[in-house]
C-alpha cells in the first residue's frame, strides 16, 4: 500500500523509520521546504509544496496513494486543513500523527493565549526581556508591542527580520537542556518566555529553566485539528493504523 507522509517534525522521521523495508507498506515523505536542514529518511522525498488543495488531490490520485499522514507540525494548521480537504477529494483515507501537548505543573505559570497576535498583547504588562521561540516566519505580531528587548531563537535566520528596535537574533537547533536554557535565561536576563504548545521533549527544558527561575510563561495553544481525522500520538500507533488499513481492517476508520 503506497503512504504519504506530510512530515517535517520527529514523530515523521520516526514514522518513515517504521516504513523502511516494511513488506506491506511503501512510503514516500513529503517536506514542506522551509527548514534549511531537515531530517533526513531513507525512503523516497519531495519538497515542496503542492499548490493548494486540488494540487495535493491530484498528486495523491496521479501517484496511487492509499493513504496519507500528517505528521506535520502541531501548528502547521493550514496544511492540515488542505491535506483533509485534499484527501476527501482524492478518497484516501487520512489520519495525523502528533506528539501530545505540554502540560502545566506545580510552580509553573502559564498565560495561556489562542494565537501570536494575543501573545504578544499579553506581553505588555509582563517583563521588558523576554525569549521569543515562535519560529521564524510569524514574528510581525510582536511588532505591535516593540518597547520590550527581544530575544528571538529560531533555526534559521528570520527572512526579513520584524521591525523591532531592540532584538537579538540567535540561530539554534534543539535538543535544548534544561541547564543550558536556564544559562541563556540568565545571560539575556530573560524576565518572560513566549512560545507554542509544541509538545515533545527535545524542548521541554526552557519550560523547566523559566519553571525554577520563576520566569512566567505565555503559552500559545495548539489550533483545533479538521474533524473526522483520526490522531495519533505515537508513530507506532500510526504505524498500526495504516497495517490496519493495509490488511482491510476496520479499525483504520474510527
């Protein structure tokens, strides 16, 4: 059975390890293209993108594909809404894969927000300093709030850099560690943490540093994904689904 993987996080590399040799399943990983050096898989690859909806429709019907995964980023939300609709075009059956989301513990303060524009006016009664790690490509909203210092941590450098009289950009692929977040939170003087319920442990220690320094944390929560599509947490689970779907088994659409 030929699979398509929407991929670019880990939980899609760990997927298209699942696949390599498999004897009932052939994949093939899509990327998106934005990140300069993504992981890499042995099983086929494209990049790009597909030019909307009916591109990606006709893409699943022009190559045979008997399934797909989104294993794309938590808040790639647009390319999960475009691979449902595409999907239902097509009449290939669609489920996502997708780490859980973080959760707040004892002694952590969150301020929970729906978008980036919200989280960057929940920034004005907060500290001067904060550490921005949004990603690259939706910093224009922090513009509406520009009397703060910016630290601003993205993978590769933001293309054109947002109108902010006082950031420092800092280029940086996690893992990162508790201790060397809490290192970098005293270095800037970090006084407030902006980021997005990601999920995942490979950055999961600015969340333990700004935890210990008392540091508040505005949490940008996850979009809704398109209804109807089964999730998976665990790219095994996802693995069982698509040998469910491979061997006619009902399961595959619950």
């Amino acid at each position: 059975m030929r699979v398509l993987i929407l991929a670019g996080t880990a939980e899609a590399t760990a997927l298209a390890r699942l696949l390599e040799g498999h004897p009932r399943l052939d994949g093939t990983v899509s990327l998106a293209g934005r990140t300069a050096r993504p992981a890499r898989s042995n099983l086929p690859q494209r990049s790009g993108g597909f030019g909307g909806i009916a591109g990606l429709a006709d893409y699943l019907r022009a190559n045979r594909f008997e399934a797909m995964v989104d294993a794309t980023h938590p808040f790639a939300a647009r390319i999960s809404a475009n691979a449902a609709a595409a999907a239902r075009q097509a009449g290939v059956p669609l489920a996502a894969l997708e780490r859980p989301p973080w959760e707040p513990t004892a002694g952590d303060h969150w301020i929970p927000v729906a978008d980036l524009g919200a989280a960057a006016e929940a920034l004005r009664p907060l500290g001067r300093r904060v550490l921005v790690t949004t990603g690259r490509q939706e910093l224009a909203p922090y513009e509406a709030v520009p009397d703060k210092h910016y630290v601003i941590r993205t993978i590769d450098p933001p293309e054109p850099p947002p109108a902010l009289p006082d950031a420092v950009y800092i280029q940086d692929r996690g893992p990162f560690h508790r201790d060397a977040e809490a290192a970098l939170m005293a270095e800037h003087g970090i006084e407030v943490l902006v980021t997005k319920n990601s999920g995942g442990d490979a950055t999961r220690g600015k969340l333990d540093a700004a935890r210990e320094r008392g540091i508040p944390v505005v949490m940008v929560e996850r979009p809704e994904r398109p209804a109807g599509v089964p999730l998976h947490h665990d790219p095994a689970a996802a693995l069982r689904w698509l040998e469910d779907l491979a061997a006619g088994g009902h399961s595959a659409s619950s």
